[in-house]
C-alpha cells in the first residue's frame, strides 16, 4: 500500500483533510491481524481515519468524535462489541460521501477511542481469543466495518 493509494481511497474527505492527512506508518505488515487500519489524529484530536479493503479496493473514511460519554459507565464499541470504560469508546461520526455529506449530513456510530478494535480484540482474555473466536470476532467486525462504510458511501 502507498501513499498515494491511500490518500485515493477516501470517499468522504474533503481537499483540507486530504492535504492534512497524517499518514500511518505504511510497513510491510501493516495488514497482518488487522481487519481495518484505524488511526487518530495527534495535530487535530478530534479527527480520526479507518482504512478497510474490500476485495482488492481499498476504501477509507473520516470520522471525527464528537463528545464523550459519561465517565464511569461501561460502554460497548459497535465494531468490535468490546466492553470497555465509557471513556475508551467514543461517539464517531463520518460526514456522507458526495451531495449529502456536502450539504453537511454525517452518520454515527460508537467505536474504541483508539480506533484499534483489531488490537483490542487481541488483548482480551485468554477464552476470548482462541485461535477459532479470533476469527469468528473479527469476521464479525470486519461485517460491522464494512456495513458502516457502506452506509457513508450511500448517495442516495
Ligand atoms: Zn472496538
């Protein structure tokens, strides 16, 4: 994966965020045990980035968090289904590819504060990741990710 092809596969940037992508470090093995590359922003915390392929396309989005929940109550990330510490999962929402997200209209959805479900899926208990529940976590993510994806690059 290069740069460029990264920087090609967002449907709902706009040239500003486009031109202020911070890049992820693009090693070798960036996609190994990952269903989707998530990453934030250090320059602007509100900003965040999900890169995901499907089939051989490679389709990345924008979030940016808007607010957090109330502290002290367990939260559950709608990707991974991870509970976590209400501060550790965040209200993300992705402005609509094309006329709708230009006439400003987003759609949100909970996610790891970290964007790193793939890792957070990891590091759970030993029973929750064997080998088979791994696959069976992560198939499910990658099924949420991608319904979520879809539903920012619907023009309709
Ligand atoms: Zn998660």
């Amino acid at each position: 994966m290069t740069e460029e092809q990264l920087r090609s596969s967002f449907i709902n940037a706009t040239d500003d965020e486009l031109r202020r992508l911070p890049m992820p470090g693009l090693r070798e093995s960036i996609w190994e045990e990952r269903e989707y590359l998530g990453w934030r922003d250090m320059q602007a915390a509100q900003l965040g980035y999900v890169s995901l392929w499907q089939g051989s396309e490679l389709v990345s989005i924008v979030v940016r968090t808007s607010g957090s929940l109330r502290p002290g109550i367990a939260a559950m990330c709608s990707m991974c289904h991870s509970t976590q510490p209400a501060t550790q999962v965040r209200l993300f929402t992705a402005r609509f590819a094309g006329k709708k997200g230009l006439a400003g209209s987003s759609v949100g959805t909970y996610i790891c504060e970290s964007l790193s479900c793939p890792m957070v899926i990891r590091r759970a208990a030993p029973h929750m990741t064997t080998p088979s529940q791994l696959e069976r976590r992560g198939g499910a993510m990658l099924e949420r990710i991608t319904r979520f994806v879809a539903k920012v690059a619907d023009e309709s």
